[in-house]
C-alpha cells in the first residue's frame, strides 16, 4: 500500500514539472521585442497576437520615440539609451508606427486574433 502511494506521487511530481515547463516556454513566445538600432526598428514587420505585449528598446545613442500613425497606443516618450516602452496588442489589424525624431524610421505591427 505505501509503495503504490510513493510510485503514484511520483507520477504526479512528474507530470508537474512537465506542466511548468510548458508554461515556461508559451510564457517566451509571448515575448514580442523591437531592438531600435542605428535608426531603424528591428524586426520592422512585427505579428503579434490580440492581448501580447511588445516591448521596444533603445539600443542607439539617440533619444527615439514610439508613436503610432493610427494613434493605436499613447506614444511613447523620448527614449534613452537601454530605456524600454512597452504596449498591449489591441484589436487584430494592421498598425504603422514611426519615431518623432526621425520620421523616415517606421515599423508595423501586425495583430491577429488570440
Ligand atoms: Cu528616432
């Protein structure tokens, strides 16, 4: 009887860490990051899913910002070196966006549906 009781806690303890690992790895895909990089958005074309975050950060030496064509987010402001700003996908669609100082650097978001 406490043999069976210790093989099927086992069981569960497995099944367990099977569950977070899981978790841990949908938890990373759902991290969406645009690196700013000598004056362009990296990916430029970024598909997302409804609900996401995405998170832009400023690798340059330049103060760039985050504004949407569509006025889809709150624009960001002037972002430092290594400063990060960070939006939650809205409705599916597809949004443009461009950095005040620098009009000519865009970037799209694509959402689809969750
Ligand atoms: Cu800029």
């Amino acid at each position: 009887m406490a043999l069976l009781c210790a093989i099927s806690c086992l069981n569960l303890s497995a099944f367990a860490l099977a569950g977070d690992m899981k978790d841990a790895d949908s938890t990373s895909s759902n991290q969406n990051t645009i690196e700013i990089k000598d004056f362009a958005f990296n990916p430029q074309t970024i598909t997302v899913k409804s609900g996401e975050k995405i998170t832009w950060t400023n690798r340059d030496e330049e103060p760039h910002t985050v504004v949407s064509v569509e006025k889809q987010f709150k624009k960001s402001s002037a972002l430092d070196t290594d400063q990060t700003f960070t939006i939650t996908a809205g409705a599916p669609g597809t949004y443009t966006y461009f950095c005040s100082v620098h009009p000519k650097m865009t970037g799209t978001i694509v959402v689809v549906k969750s």
